[in-house]
C-alpha cells in the first residue's frame, strides 16, 4: 500500500494528548488516525443520507443531528 503525508494544524496540548493516547493504548499513531476519521467520514456519510430519508418520509426538512439525538426525558 502506498501511503502519503497529511498534515494538520492542531495545538501543542492536543498533539502531547494524542500522542501519550496511543502511547498509553499501543496503537501507532497513523494507523489509529486513518481508522478513527474513516468511521467519522462513514457516520457523516450515513447521517447525511438519512437525513434526506427523513426529510422525503417526513415531507419536513430534517435535521440528522436532531433526529438521532438521544431525549433525555424519554420519547
């Protein structure tokens, strides 16, 4: 597999914390990155396509943030 370099801007504190993370649980850095934003893009993906499920089946423009909150006083 061929790989490349991203590189982002994030704080000092936030780097130390990322680090010592995968440090503390054994993961490599790369591999935990790539894994945890590909189920973030996956989960935006699906909320996204739900959300226009939801606005054709309601007729209403929905929210998908809205609609998949948990209520915290029941339904």
């Amino acid at each position: 597999m061929e790989t490349t370099t991203l590189a982002v801007k994030v704080s000092q504190k936030f780097a130390r914390k990322y680090r010592a993370f995968c440090d503390d649980h054994a993961l490599q850095v790369g591999k935990f990155t790539e894994q945890a934003l590909s189920g973030l893009m996956e989960d935006f993906h699906f909320g996204r396509k739900a959300q226009r499920v939801l606005s054709a089946t309601s007729g209403q423009s929905t929210v998908h943030e809205k609609a998949f909150r948990k209520r915290a006083h029941g339904p």
